[in-house]
C-alpha cells in the first residue's frame, strides 16, 4: 500500500493559496485517476483506489498546516503503512515559484508541515515532492506570503508544476522513487 499526502489548509478562504498547493496535487491526481476523496477519518479527507495490484490513498489533511502529523501517524498506523512507502507534497520558499523537487528525506527546512510530519512520525526519512513557491521580495510577512494567490504570471508555472508533481506520483506508483527523482529533477 502507499500513500500519496498534499498539505494544506481546509477551507474555501485557502484555496488556491500559495501555501495549499499539495492540496492541488492530490486534487489533479484525484480528477486523473477519477478517485473520489469520500473518506473522512484520522483528521483527513482520503480516497483509495486500486492501482494494479497495489491500494494506493490519496490524503488531504484537515488539521491545517501545522497538525499535519496528526493526520498522517493515524492513517499509517491503521492501514499498517511503513513510512517508506509514504510521499508529501508541500509548497516550498526556497524554490522559485514552479519548481518541482524530489526528495528521499530531509529536514523540515523551516516549513511547520514538515516539522510535524517529521515529529509524529519520528523521522525525517521520508519521500518528499516540493513545490516552489518562490520568496516575497517586497516586505510581505512570511506568514501573509504563503496565504496569498498566485499572481497572474505565476499561474502557468505553478499550473505545469502541479502537473509534473501529479506525473512524478503516477510514475511512483509504478517505478523506483530513486528512479523518478533521476527522472524529474
């Protein structure tokens, strides 16, 4: 079984911000492999479906940014899923907006999702898609940053990235995670 987490924040007033494009991730899979995410349970919203002979979940926590382990540790603890078999897509202020990377492991890096993941689950081994976002350059807090709209002529960058994270998730399911980072990074 694997599974496939995109962070972010629940609530309408969060769509489309910066900070909530794992969330787009998991819904561009969802619509490609026509998964319905009808499962609420474990402070998540999730889908399974079958992928050849493996069940694959697709994961949004609700717990906001911050409490996503509280999702995560349940969910894997309850279907029995080893942390290697688990990736996390998340926005990243370190990467120019709409660059896509690959990562086995890592530290949070500053980012409280990640900070939360890597302390529920209790290590920082474990698969990761990262998705630039790109730092303000004009005095916005950090804070007000991640939760602001893409403008305009970021859109088609952040709109090829979230495809390409959705590809590198179908490739997962299928290949290596090694050999899908050589692939795309």
């Amino acid at each position: 079984m694997k599974v496939i987490v995109g962070l972010g924040n629940p609530g309408k007033q969060y769509d489309h911000t910066r900070h909530n494009v794992g969330f787009m991730v998991i819904d561009e899979l969802a619509k490609r492999l026509n998964i319905s995410l009808d499962r609420t349970k474990f402070k998540g919203v999730y889908g399974i479906f079958n992928h050849f002979a493996e069940k694959v979940i697709l994961v949004k926590p609700l717990t906001y940014m911050n409490l996503s382990g509280e999702c995560v540790r349940p969910l894997l603890d309850y279907y029995d899923i080893a942390v290697q078999d688990l990736v996390v897509i998340y926005d990243d202020l370190d990467l120019p907006v709409g660059k896509v990377r690959l990562r086995l492991k890592g530290s949070a890096g500053g980012h409280n999702g990640i900070k939360s993941l890597i302390q529920h689950l209790g290590t920082q081994d474990f698969k990761r898609i990262r998705i630039g976002i790109g730092r303000p350059n004009n005095g916005i807090k950090i804070s007000d940053y991640v939760l602001s709209t893409f403008s305009l002529s970021e859109k088609e960058d952040i709109n090829t990235a979230i495809i390409r994270s959705a590809d590198a998730c179908e490739r997962w399911l299928q290949k290596p995670f090694l050999e899908v980072m050589n692939e795309f990074n």
